[in-house]
C-alpha cells in the first residue's frame, strides 16, 4: 500500500528567508522557486515551501505519503469508507487525497514524486516560476 515519505510541504511567512535558510544553512538543494513556493531536495527528501499565513491549525503544512497508482483508489475508498476528515481537495499533478489523522495532523497520500512535478510544472508553470 504505502511506500515512503513522499513529500513535506512547510508553511513560510517569508519565502526569501526561508529559501536562504534551507539552502544555505541547511545544504537542500533547490529545483524549482516561484512567487508564492519553492521546491527544494535533500538526499531523497522533497521538501516544498508554500508561501502563506502560518497558522498551525489551518496552513498548507503537512506530511504526504506515496502509493502506488493502482493501490491509490482502493486505499482512497477505503480511508473514506472509514469517514476520514478530508481538508482539501487536490488541484495539482498527481492524484491526492488530504485527510486528516485522530489528533489533526494534516495527512496526504500522493502518486508521483518530485521528477512527475517538476515535468509537469515546465509544461504548466506557476507564476515567476524558475528552475534550477
């Protein structure tokens, strides 16, 4: 079913300064930055910065873990069999399903992995987008 860690994604008040803090002091390698995010790499860690208010409760940050295409609608009907609390609806590439778990963390399960982006990306970028 799932596979790894697929993706962080961390809400930040001030993506130059986060971007300086992740690359610079931190040794993540970037892929991509656009107006409003980042997408960075350590080791086999995709970690992506989202631009927002940080609120804790209600920003973008989360865990998302990979399945396999053909585990990911068996897995998706069954978290929603079980009456998981769904958070948003996915709008980007790859199929999601954000929920949450028992104590509200902000959970996701994702096919595709940062390469599936980043192609996608280059044919659809987002505003000021860059590569690296």
């Amino acid at each position: 079913m799932l596979t790894g860690l697929n993706h962080l994604t961390l809400a930040v008040s001030d993506l130059g300064r986060s971007w300086e803090y992740y690359t610079e002091y931190l040794g993540f390698v970037p892929k991509a930055k656009w107006n409003t995010g980042a997408y960075l790499l350590l080791g086999e860690l995709w970690l992506c910065l989202s631009l927002e208010t940080v609120d804790k409760r209600n920003d973008y940050t989360h865990y998302a873990l990979t399945v396999s295409p053909d585990a990911f609608a068996p897995l998706a009907e069954q978290l929603r069999s079980k009456q998981v609390a769904e958070w948003k609806i996915n709008t980007s590439e790859g199929e999601s399903l954000y929920f949450r778990d028992p104590d509200g963390h902000k959970l996701e399960i994702h096919c595709g992995n940062l390469e599936s982006r980043l192609d996608y990306c280059r044919r659809h970028p987002y505003a000021g987008m860059e590569f690296y």
